[in-house]
C-alpha cells in the first residue's frame, strides 16, 4: 500500500525552478506541471517507493505550484504555503548557486553512467548553453515518456537512429506535450547534440585521425562535420546537411532542398523589402522566385509568392550567397554544418576554386547628403525618373555617384532603411531625440508601447520629422534603440512578449494592490494601449474575472486553501463519475464566497473555475465536464423530463438556464417531445397517461389527409377522435403524429405554440420546404413574397409571415406551375 511521502528539497527546488521558467516564459503552465509530476513520480520509483495513482500527480502539483508561484512572488493570499517553500526561495534568492547546485546534483544521481559523461561533454563543449540543453532534454525524458514517445529514460538511449526518431516525432506531431514550438525547436537542437555526443564515442580513433588531416582545407571537426563557408565557392556534390540554423535558432529539416526553401522563407520574413521578386539567383536566366508558372518545383515562401527548388546542392548555396547579398545580410546568419555522403566520403578534397570578394559600399556620404535634403519621405526604389532626378541633384552639387544605375541602387539601398519600397535616410539629431521620447515613457514604468497609441499622442511632432507610419516609426527606432524588442504592433522595454501578455502586465502594474480594476480608469492611465486592446485582454485572460459592465476582478487577489480546492475537486469529480457531468452552481463555495465578498455569483463561478477546476474540465456554459464539446443539453433535459408524470416548459426552461446559463425554448421543447406528450400550450404529461388507437386515429388522418400532407390546423374538429385519456387538440395531435402514428409524421422549421407545421403521409418524400413549394404553387395566390408568406402563415403552414427560405421557394412554386 502506498504510504504518504513529505516534499523535500529538491522536488521543492525542482518546482520552483519550473514555476520561475513559466514566469520568464520558457514554458507554458501546463508543460512544467506535466513535466514535474513524471520526474517526481519516476524518482520516487526509482527509490524503490511504493506510489499510487494520486502521488504527485498533476492535479496535486498544480495546487503546489500555485503556492509555490504565490510564494516566489511574495504574495500571501492563496494556498497555504509550506515552511520548505519559503525555505527554497530564500535559497534560490540568496545562493542561486547552492540552489542549482542541488538541482544538478540530484538529476546526475538519477541517470546512467552513459548520461554523466554526456554530462561532462555538454560541459567542456558547451558550457555557456548547459544549462538551457539540459532544461529542453528534461522536458523530452518527462514528456516523452508520459505520453510513451520513448520506452526508456533518455540516459539508456545510445543508438544515433532511436534519437533521430524521437526527433521526428517532437518536429511532426505537438500531441506529445509540446505546446511552444520554440519549446519544440529547442528540443530538436538538445536533440541533435545529444546524437553528437554518441555518434563520436562511436567513431573509431583510426578514422578520426584520417579526418584530421584534412582540417587546413575544410576547417573540418574531429567528428568529420564541415562547415558551410559562403567566402568560398567550392563544390557540395555528394554531401548531406546535418544542421542548420538561421540567426542561431536551429532548422530541423534533412535535405538540401528542404533547408534552401526553409531559409528563404525567413529572408522573406525579415527582408521584404529588399527581397528579389521575380528574379534570378545566379547568372542563368532561369527565375528563381516569383510565380510558379515555368517553374519545375516551386514551393510557396509567401502568399504567391515560389521559390524554384530544383536546385543541386552547390546551387543551394550559391543561391543563398547571391540572396544574402541582394538583401544586405552578413554570411553569418545562416550556419550549416553537412558531412559527405558515403559515395562521396572516398574522394580526394576538392580544392577552392574561387574567393567571393564581397561588396562594399563607397559613395555612401555622397549618397547621404543627397537623399537627406532631396527625399525626406523616401527615394523610391526601382524608378528611371528618380535615378535620373538624382543624378542631376549630384550633378549639381558636384559629388560623384557610380556610373551604372545597378551599382547606384546598391548604394541607396546600403545607404539608408528599406521600408514600403522607398529608402529613407534618417538624421542624427532625429534618432537621439526620438530615443529620449522613448527612454522617458518607459522610465515612468510603462512596460508596453503600441506603434498606432504612441503615434496618435505624437503625431503633430512625428509627422514635423516626417514619420508618417507606423513600419517608419519601427524602423527609426530600431536604428536608434535596438535593444528594444519589436513586435508586429508594440515595442517592450523586456524580452520578447506577445501583445496580450504585455497588456495583462501592464494592467497588474498600474492596479497595483487593488483587487478590482475598472475598464475606464485603466484606459486614462494606460495612454500607449489602444482601448480595445485593454479590453479585449480583460475579457480574454484568466488573470481577471468580469463582475459588471467594466468592472473586473483580478485573480491574483482570490482567497482560498487546499481544503477548499480538494472539497471541490472532489465533489466535480463524484458528480462526473455519476451522471456524466456537474453544474458549477451546485460546487461547495459557501466559504470561498464569505472570502471574496467582492464577487458576484456570475463571478465567483469563474473565479472558482479559473483557480481549481480548468485543468481537469471544461465549461460549457454552467456545466462542468472531461471532455471539450461538454454534455448535449437536450440529453440532460431529457433526462430532467424522463420518469415525470408532468412537466411545464416554463419548467424545463428555467432549468435549461440552471445548467447553460441561458433559457433555450428550442432545446426545452425537443428534450419534451422526444420523452413526453404535449397536453395543451404549457403542459406535457408522461406517455403512461395516454393510451392511443393508432390504427382507428390513422385511418381518420387518412381519410382527411389522404397520402400526400396538410397543415396541422387542417383537422377542425377531433368528435371521431377515440378517447385516450386527455381531451383532443393540435398540441396533443402533433405529439401523436411525432411519435406514436405509423403513418404520418409532423414536420416542423421549429417548435412552436401556434400549431404551425405539416402532417405529412410518412412515406412522402418531401421536406418541409419542398411541401410549401407545393402548398404555393396550389394556392390561388399571385407568387410574389408577401402573398405567399401571407398564405402560408394564415393556413398555419409557418408560424410567420417572413421566412429565410421565401425566395427560394417562390421560385420552385413558378416551376412547378409551368410544369403542370
């Protein structure tokens, strides 16, 4: 039997490690609580602990990990907070090198003797990015064997192939766990080192000493990698790429082609404006990117846009050179990393043949003054008139431009910014005072800066410098403050953010100690956020819970302890495992609500739901259930109906609006006549109740109805009518044709009060509509739209005069009529 286990030290430290990296955005909530629940279980396994089901399980670490997160962020409502908690935080405050060290420690004793010595190696070879390589390879051990992606620890892996399936699996599939596909490219980098590391204790000593003799040529390593040199112009026939990144953030792709069209992609990305759209690459006429007509294989870079891949290995780098130098890029953005294929492997070194002696530009001072007092609002790019107006202003200040009008567009385009197709040159004076605009705003605490916000409270001083929108207002300031960080819309003073977090921190920094944060008073003190961003993030985010029109709450401030979390957890989980479901205004909150007296009812089920439930179960309105479409309403209701000798629709209604929070006549009335017998307007009764003649009520129908249809008002009087047991009307003849008469069938648009629908032979294959088309076309009725609505609703064919369908139907009466 499993025995009750006290939290040490290195799980505390172990939580608060991951709960600091979802706080710094390396991984997502629900990645580090599934991560540390598969460490913590399999090193308790390992120590030979007998564990059940709930040992640090998921629902148990993300009640730890709250009061773990209020503990490491000083906060003090919340969980109850455990004296080993605030122990580990002061370490890790205090002695962030004990703490760490502890953590190393502890996952070293862990794994094999084959996983120290990668250990080692990651250390000599790698010692500035240790520690970011060890956090991704644990997320993959712990996830991967969760969801049994790898059989084994990853530390008893030493086959290069089984390394490379997981790796294929994290980069084709983020069913393992991987929400952030950074999280996932980083895992395939850890990845790849880690197959480095045991393909060279494969390698034999004999085969790297011939690989050494080889290194002046290649600037080959001891492991037989080369390295991508774009200075050079070599051959790359018979060789096979094994990395390749672009601005140090690694591609996970195999193949020449395949990295030639990823690479080109983000070039596109990042150097639109200088990008060659239906061009060549090389000194071939052939078109290299543009539209995919003549092109053998074009894959899509952008929105119409194709790149020709049919393309050998040397012609892939020699294109990705010509690329970069079009765009103005440095060589070592892109790195690759290839080693020859076996066919190739035999040969001797092929030697260089060229140095590429890369541009320069040399009239950019010329071209400078130029641009600077003659095109202030930009020099268009690829236009005669402008390179000959230029050439006239040179002229007439006697400064010297190259000869040839390509060299010429070389040195704009160096000179200055590319933006919108025009070059931009920008001054000294205005790139030292704009930065001061910028540092003063984020020195008064502002976090977040909107492009669009900041233009309109500037405008009259921007437009003065001639910064006319938002891509030139990015661009100067990437000049003047480049540490910044540029989002599509905003500018942060931080690391990289997406705009909804930087607003929600942006509206915890200004309410500061409040619990309640007001929609109007956020948009006078946050003048750089757009208002409907402001919004839009209160609405969006768990972080806040809305009590009334602008007013929120924030959850940071919601009180409540573990008794109260395991008591709810508890009564959902008896409640789903029963009945398939539970209704969140039925959940134990009696003191939850005394401590957050602030809160509506609306908004304390929210509240309650953000904090303890929304990691185990969805909300479908007010019902709470394991799986995301949640339980169909009608089902309930039916159930709600099922085994009651009466029940009113207000009834059912009101208790449709108990379980979704909105009364649905329509579900209330399907759920009614699918389990009881409608008596009169209001009123359903248990089919016990009746006892029906069906084939004595049938041939009265027939005799009335014949084999074809009739609106159900066509039955006038029920005299014939046998007794069942209540008093004969529409109502109770429309249940009857529902679900009791084997020749007839009720066809409705909807349920409705008035007794407005068909009675139908049951063999007659016409829909609802397809019957009024005929309904139309036998009146002596003109067919236009008011006539026809007017018809149908008067016979109680529909229960209103305007129809969605009118038109249509009209149209198939004139046909039928023409065709009779």
């Amino acid at each position: 039997m499993a025995v009750r286990i006290p939290w040490d030290k290195y799980e505390a430290s172990l939580l608060l490690d991951y709960c600091i990296k979802v706080e710094n955005g390396e991984v997502s909530r629900t990645e580090a609580i599934s991560i540390v629940s598969q460490i913590l279980r399999q090193r308790a396994v390992s120590a030979g602990h007998e564990i059940d089901e709930v040992f640090r399980n998921e629902n148990g670490i993300s009640m730890q990990f709250s009061a773990m997160r209020n503990c490491y962020l000083g906060k003090s409502h919340g969980l109850t907070i455990s004296k080993l908690f605030y122990k580990i935080v002061e370490l890790q405050k205090n002695n962030p090198n004990e703490f760490y060290k502890l953590l190393r420690e502890e996952s070293e004793k862990m794994e094999t003797s084959t996983w120290q010595e990668f250990l080692q190696w990651l250390r000599n070879k790698y010692p500035k990015r240790e520690e970011e390589i060890l956090h991704s390879l644990t997320m993959i051990n712990a996830l991967g064997r969760k969801n049994r992606m790898i059989k084994s620890p990853l530390g008893d892996i030493r086959d290069p192939e089984e390394i490379n399936r997981i790796m294929n699996a994290v980069t084709a599939s983020s069913s393992h766990g991987f929400q952030s596909k950074k999280n996932a490219v980083n895992a395939c980098y850890a990845l790849q080192l880690y197959t480095k590391f045991l393909q060279e204790e494969r390698i034999p000593a004999s085969y790297k000493a011939d690989q050494k003799e080889q290194t002046a040529e290649y600037a080959e390593n001891s492991d037989g990698i080369l390295k991508v040199d774009f200075n050079v112009i070599r051959s790359y026939a018979h060789t096979k790429p094994i990395y390749c990144a672009y601005k140090n953030q690694p591609i996970n792709l195999s193949g020449w082609n395949a990295i030639f069209h990823a690479l080109v992609q983000l070039i596109y990305r990042d150097y639109r404006d200088k990008f060659p759209v239906g061009q060549s690459l090389s000194s071939s006429a052939r078109i290299d990117t543009g539209k995919s007509e003549q092109m053998i294989y074009p894959k899509e870079i952008a929105d119409g846009i194709y790149l020709e891949c049919n393309v050998n290995s040397t012609g892939v780098i020699n294109k990705l050179r010509s690329l970069m130098d079009i765009c103005g890029m440095d060589y070592d953005v892109i790195e690759i990393q290839y080693r020859f294929t076996e066919k190739g492997s035999g040969k001797k070194p092929i030697q260089k043949t060229a140095i590429v002696s890369k541009w320069e530009p040399q009239y950019t001072e010329a071209v400078t003054q130029i641009l600077s007092a003659k095109y202030k609002y930009g020099f268009r790019i690829g236009s005669a008139i402008e390179m000959m107006k230029i050439r006239n202003y040179a002229e007439a200040e006697n400064l010297d431009l190259p000869a040839s009008n390509e060299d010429l567009e070389k040195e704009i385009n160096a000179a200055g910014v590319s933006i919108d197709g025009k070059i931009y040159i920008f001054s000294k004076e205005l790139l030292e005072m704009l930065g001061s605009v910028i540092d003063e705003i984020f020195q008064t605490g502002v976090t977040v800066i909107f492009l669009n916000a900041f233009i309109e409270k500037k405008e009259e001083w921007l437009e003065e410098n001639h910064i006319v929108s938002e891509q030139i207002l990015k661009e100067v300031l990437k000049q003047c403050r480049p540490h910044l960080y540029f989002g599509q819309n905003i500018i942060t003073s931080g690391n990289r953010i997406t705009e909804h977090e930087a607003v929600v921190a942006e509206i915890h920094r200004v309410a500061g100690s409040e619990a309640i944060v007001y929609f109007t008073d956020l948009t006078e003190q946050l003048i750089y956020i757009p208002s409907e961003k402001i919004a839009w993030s209160l609405s969006a985010s768990d972080e806040f819970v809305w009590i009334s029109e602008g007013k929120y709450f924030r959850m940071c401030h919601f009180i409540y302890n573990n008794e109260d979390a395991e008591e709810i957890l508890s009564f959902v989980s008896e409640e789903c495992d029963s009945k398939g479901y539970a209704s969140i205004t039925g959940v134990p909150m009696d003191r939850i609500s005394e401590e957050n007296y602030e809160l509506s009812t609306t908004a304390l089920y929210s509240a309650v739901y953000n904090a303890i439930l929304k990691e185990r179960y969805y909300l479908n309105g007010k019902i709470l259930s394991t799986v995301q479409n949640g339980v169909d309403i009608t089902v309930l209701l039916k159930a709600y109906c099922q085994n009651r000798d009466e029940c009113s629709v207000t009834e059912v209604m009101k208790r449709a609006e108990e379980l979704t929070g909105s009364s649905n006549k329509q579900y209330s009335l399907i759920a009614m006549y699918d389990t009881m017998v409608r008596a009169d307007e209001d009123r359903f009764v248990s089919e016990t109740q009746v006892s029906f003649d069906v084939a004595q009520i049938d041939n009265l129908l027939e005799k009335i109805i014949g084999d074809r249809f009739a609106p159900i008002r066509k039955i006038s009087t029920f005299a014939l009518f046998p007794t069942c047991g209540l008093n004969w009307n529409h109502y109770l003849l429309e249940s009857y044709c529902y679900r009791f008469s084997r020749k007839f069938r009720l066809s409705v648009l909807n349920y409705n009060d008035k007794n407005a629908g068909i009675i139908a032979a049951i063999d007659l294959p016409l829909s609802y509509n397809e019957m009024l088309c005929e309904a139309a076309a036998d009146a002596d009725i003109e067919l236009t739209l008011e006539a026809v609505g007017e018809y149908l609703f008067t016979n109680s064919f529909t229960a209103k005069r305007k129809y969605s369908s009118m038109s249509e139907i009209i149209k198939r009466a004139k046909t039928i009529r023409e065709e009779r």
